[in-house]
C-alpha cells in the first residue's frame, strides 16, 4: 500500500456540467461580493449625487470603454449567479433535477439562459 500523495492531472478529469455549475456559482458569488457590490454602490452614488454626475456615468456606460466593459461583464457574472442560484434553489426546494441527467440538463438549460438573456440585454441597452 502505498502512503505517498496521489498526483491528480485536473486537466483530464471531465467534471459534468452540474458541477461546473456549482463551481462557477461560488466563483461568480466570490466576484458579485467583491467586485460588482461595491461598484453597483458606487454608480448609485454617482447617479444620485447631482444631475452632470448622472449625466456623465450615463455617457461613460453608453460609450466603449474600460469601465463600461467593466461594469457590463460584471452585471454578467451578477446575472449569472442569480439565475444558477435559483437553479439551485428549485434543486433544494422542490427536489426537481436532482438525478445526474436531471441536474445536467438544467445546468445546461441555466447556461443557456443566460447566455441568450444577458445578450438579449446587451443589445437593448446599448443600441
């Protein structure tokens, strides 16, 4: 029997796409907590501080920039993690999903989702 460590290569285990959900659901809930609060706080206070204030982040956000593509990923990220977390809430509450191919189907659908709403939004907002 051997007592050494077991070297695992992660680059070939193939997680199933509910936990590749689950992990990027902690990812993303690390990142909303860090990075979009505190700047969700900021842009309310920038848009309620004065009128050329509100004015101005409304061009800034409006044009391509670096904190418009900032703000915008992380609204992102945002999205992302609410629509996971309700994902993992109907899994909790209601027990639907909960089989393997149940849960990868709705990680998949979820992903999905997202990606087409967040689009979606992206197009309205900035044209």
């Amino acid at each position: 029997m051997q007592e050494r460590p077991v070297y695992l290569d992660l680059t070939k285990i193939r997680l199933p796409m509910s936990a590749f959900s689950s992990i990027t659901h902690r990812l993303a809930g690390i990142y909303v907590f860090f990075i979009t609060l505190p700047l969700l706080l900021y842009v309310i206070s920038e848009s309620t501080s004065s009128k050329s204030s509100y004015e101005d982040l409304l061009a800034s956000l409006n044009s391509f920039s670096f904190f418009s593509l900032f703000f915008y990923v992380s609204l992102s990220f945002f999205w992302y993690h609410i629509l996971t977390g309700l994902r993992h809430l109907i899994m909790d509450f209601f027990h639907i999903g909960e089989s393997l191919k149940g849960a990868n189907y709705s990680a998949i659908f979820v992903v999905i989702f997202w990606a087409l709403s967040y689009s979606f939004f992206l197009g309205y907002s900035l044209l």
